[in-house]
C-alpha cells in the first residue's frame, strides 16, 4: 500500500497517517460486510507477543507475518484448537 501512496520505503511501520488512516477505512468496510480483516504488522522492534496483541486488539480475525508461534499465541488468547 506504501508505493500506492507514495512512500518507498513505508512498508513496516510506523505507518503515515494517510495510510492508517486507509486501513482503517478498508477494515471498516470488512467489518460492515461481515468479512475478516487481514493484516500483518511487521514491527521487529517489538516481540511477536506484542505484534499478535496489537493485531487482535485493532480487531484483526486473519493474522498474517506472526508465523507459528505468533499462531500459538492467538489461538491460547482466542481459546480456540488446531483442528488436527
């Protein structure tokens, strides 16, 4: 989203506000429509505990970049069990 914006080099954050802002406005329109959000945030200054807890707490359902123990971690805070 970064290069649609302008910004070369904007892609881990923190973000610019313009594209706060259009995250914002995309999850929104996903959280109207019923459709889980998506979203990775790719702060390596912080642990993969913190980045799965900023994600769930902005409301993210579809965790992208936290790898397996980031999935771990969602699932024990979720209460929810791999399937097999």
């Amino acid at each position: 989203m970064g290069l649609s914006f302008g910004y070369s080099d904007a892609h881990d954050p923190p973000y610019p506000d313009d594209m706060d802002a259009a995250r914002l406005r995309i999850k929104t329109a996903l959280d109207a429509a019923g459709v889980a959000f998506l979203c990775g945030w790719n702060d390596f200054t912080i642990s993969v505990e913190d980045r799965v807890n900023k994600l769930m707490g902005d409301g993210v359902k579809v965790l992208s970049g936290v790898g397996e123990e980031g999935a771990a971690i969602g699932r024990k805070i979720t209460g929810r069990e791999m399937p097999v």
